[in-house]
C-alpha cells in the first residue's frame, strides 16, 4: 500500500489513520507493508508524530501500532521524475516475494501532479505479478473539458477496474443505507414517485469558516467541493431505479440514467451566499470569508450555495430536488429529506395536518425517522405532529460505526467498486454544472453576503419555499441522543 503524499495533511489526518484501525481490527492482509512516499526528507518515526494525534490509540494498543509502524517504510522522490518512481519500484521487490504482490496506490496528492504522478506509477511500478490498483481523491477537474482530459490521460494508462475515484460520503452508513431503505422494504417502493412526493431536500451545513484553507477553498467553491460530488452522488441513489442487481456496474448504470435526465443548471435556478464576519461572535465567527488572508481581495467565491433540480423522467418529473451547502452556518448537518404531498381531503382542522417527511441523517448522530401525524395524548382528537424514529446510537449501542474511508478503502482492498464513481457518472455530473459555473465565473456574480452562524442567506429561504418544499416551523426532531 503506496500512500503518494504521505508527509500532507490529508495522508496524517486520514489515510494513515484509517490503515490503523484497519490493521488494529484484522481487516488487513496478513503481509501487508505500507510504504511511505513524498519529496519531504522524512522517516517513518516523522509520519508517526504527525499522524498519531488522529489515530484513537488505546494503551493496550501500544504493542500492536508498535508493529503496525514496523511494516512501513518510507521512500523520498520527485512527482515529476522517474528515478522517485524506479527507487519506488525497487523498493517494493526488494521486499520478500515483491515481485508477486498485490500494489495499492493512493494518491493523496494536489490535482495539480496527477497526471504526471500516473504516467510514472504506470511506467516505472507496474512491471510485477500482482495486480495494481489506483485511488484517487477529488477533485476530478474544474470543469467539463479539465475532467475529460483527465479522465482520458488515465484511460490510456490503466483499465477501469484498476481505477478507485473516491468520494468519502459514499462510505458513509445513511449514504450506504439509502439503497437498502429503498430496495428491502415494499412500504417504500409503490410511494416513491411524482404522485406521492413533492418535493426533496438534499441538506450539507457546516458551522465553521475556511479559515486556514481559504485560498485552497477559493480556486473551487461550495459548488465543486460539496454540490457536484457529495450531493450528486446522494441525488443519484435517491432517485434512481432498482438495478438488476447489488453489482457495482448495475448500480452505477442506474446512477448514470439519473444525470442524464437531468438538465445543465441555469443561474435562475441557484442562490449563491458568501459570509461575513458576525460583530457579536467569538472566535472565527469574527472573521469573514474575505478577511481571510489567503482569500484573494474581493473574491466572489460561493461559500454557500442552494440548487433546484428537475429529473426528467416518468417517475421525478416536476419533483425539485433541492440541494443545499454552506459553510459558516448555524449547525453541522447532513440529511434526506423526502416530503410527501398534503393528505388528500382534511377533515381535520384546516391546517393542523402537515406533510409526512422520510429523513435520514447522514452526520452527526445517524438516523431515520418518519415525520407522521398522530392524535394528541388526552381527551381531543387533535393531530400533533411526531415521529417513528430509528436512532443508531440507542437502536445499534454496542456496534462500532466504521470511520466512512475504513468501508472504502478496505473495498479498494477486496476489489468493490460499488462505492466509487466511474468516468461515465463524472461526465455527466459536470455536463449539469460545467456551464453555469463558467457563467458564475465569467459575469463576477456576486454572491449574497450572510452572517457567520447564521442559516444562510434568507433569500435562501424564500428561494426553497417557491421550489416546493413547505417547511411549517411547527416541528422539530427531538435527538434522543442528546
């Protein structure tokens, strides 16, 4: 297991973690060896300081990360040049039967070296018997043109099947659940269509700034960070139709019929947010997104951004799909939110009765629940508004929830790639957004300014309201967990 990147942050926050817990839980082959790869002059006694805050280490653990770190090595070399790559490969067989064994690449690199960093594994580490595997992390390109170009330089180098494009929230257990919800149970299936719901809402809020990373942030935007991968991908198993079966190819077949019923989004069809500073806050709530020092002056970056989708097809047409991200918001949240239509004929107060709502919440505290109308306790017969709720932490106490790149990695393992996106799914997905994000950046428009820890823009609001999706105030979820 190759871990191109190993001395960034993303290699020390969860790449190297994640192969910990694996390891720790006997989820790794038994001759497994890691090796370390980057152009920092480093040991593996480095990569150990800098990942082991993230690694949830017990003190009776301490003799099995001890051996967990004795089967890494680490190798220094350019991304650019070959010898890096040669001196990689010979590492690799100098181990004990190397010629022979299996190789897992991850890139946990900047977009920027991909292709040069392909072209390299490709020529100078690929000459062995096991098979080769290569995981890359978002983002797949700025654009339509950018993602095709690359999704066309590793298409001459590696098949399909040796390629893993992740995308961390298909490993999450809701995202995971989405399938069986809708393909286990017959409650579902005959209301899952444009005659019984009106409209879903697609929820992706963080209450924290870009601080620290704004000039990374800034070059993409709310809508290539979060909308057009994380959201897409959680619209797609929404919306699609029932695959032949629980194969990765059927299942992404069905992901690739969705976008392409959907339209490229129009600028009508968004709002666009960026936050401020909120006077009265603490900490970053102080600064704005613009007071960020490595934020160029006068960005127009999107930090927060709501879309309307229409799927034209026999079951979701006239359906909005809603989807809505931000950061410096109010809370830190992730869900599904189906609402079904008004109940046909009320006999009951006009008004009292609200939509019925399926909501799975993806973080914190995982959890579906159904919003239903019940009768209020006592001596009336008033409907009130409940839920039937499946909470993880009370349902499922004692079962270890995986960390969402444990599901996925060890799939890259296990050679599963129901879980990953394919070039087909990447296209599409930019073909919807490509042109209205070239519109965004071309026009300047300027997105509308929204105070730290707030909601999001109130035009937001207003915007979801006449897309279709009543939302009452009258309710809110109670977590039990709490």
């Amino acid at each position: 297991f190759v871990v191109l990147g190993a001395s960034g942050d993303l290699a020390k926050k969860k790449i190297i973690p994640t192969l910990w817990w694996l390891y720790r839980d006997d989820l790794l082959p038994d001759h497994i060896h890691i090796i370390g790869y980057a152009r920092s002059k480093m040991s593996v006694a480095d990569i150990r300081a800098k990942a082991f805050p993230y690694m949830k280490v017990k003190d009776s653990e301490k003799a099995k990360l001890d051996s967990f770190f004795a089967a890494m090595s680490y190798v220094q070399g350019s991304y650019s040049e070959e010898d890096g790559f040669k001196k990689l490969d010979t590492a690799i067989k100098a181990f004990h039967n190397g010629n022979k064994a299996n190789r897992l690449f991850y890139l946990a690199l900047p977009p920027t070296v991909f292709a040069e960093v392909t072209q390299n594994i490709h020529d100078h580490c690929f000459e062995h018997e096991g098979w080769n595997r290569i995981i890359i992390e978002k983002p797949f390109g700025r654009d339509f043109d950018s993602s095709a170009k690359l999704s066309n330089h590793l298409s001459r180098l590696f098949d399909e099947s040796q390629l893993y494009r992740i995308d961390h929230y298909l490993g999450k257990e809701m995202v995971q659940n989405l399938m069986v919800l809708r393909f286990a149970n017959r409650l579902f299936g005959p209301v899952w269509n444009r005659d019984n719901i009106s409209s879903v809402l697609i929820t992706f809020k963080e209450p924290f700034g870009t601080t620290g990373r704004g000039g990374y942030f800034d070059k993409f935007g709310i809508i290539r960070d979060v909308m057009q991968n994380h959201l897409f991908q959680v619209l797609c198993l929404t919306a699609m139709e029932k695959p032949a079966s629980n194969n990765a190819d059927d299942i992404r077949d069905e992901k690739v019929k969705v976008l392409k019923c959907i339209r490229p989004l129009k600028l009508d069809d968004l709002v666009l947010g960026q936050y401020v500073a909120d006077p009265e806050g603490t900490g970053d709530a102080k600064e704005g997104y613009l007071d960020d020092p490595t934020v160029p002056k006068g960005s127009v970056t999107p930090t927060f951004a709501v879309g309307k989708f229409n799927i034209c097809n026999e079951r979701w047409d006239g359906v909005p799909f809603i989807l809505k991200c931000g950061k410096a918001l109010n809370e830190r949240k992730a869900e599904v939110r189906v609402q079904f239509r008004d109940v046909p004929g009320d006999i009951f107060s006009n008004g009292v009765v609200k939509r019925n709502e399926l909501v799975m919440r993806v973080q914190p505290n995982e959890a579906v629940y159904c919003k239903m109308m019940t009768k209020s306790p006592g001596m009336n017969v008033e409907p009130v508004e409940t839920e039937m709720d499946l909470s993880y932490n009370l349902r499922y106490k004692d079962v270890k929830m995986p960390d969402a790149y444990e599901r996925l990695i060890l799939d890259v393992f296990t050679g599963s790639q129901l879980n990953f996106v394919r070039s087909d799914e990447l296209s599409e997905a930019w073909r919807i957004f490509t042109p209205v994000l070239h519109q965004i950046e071309n026009e300047k428009v300027n997105p509308i300014p929204y105070k730290y820890g707030t909601r999001g823009p109130e035009e937001a609001d207003v915007f979801i309201k006449a897309a279709g999706f009543h939302y009452s105030s009258t309710y809110k979820w109670v977590n039990p967990n709490l």
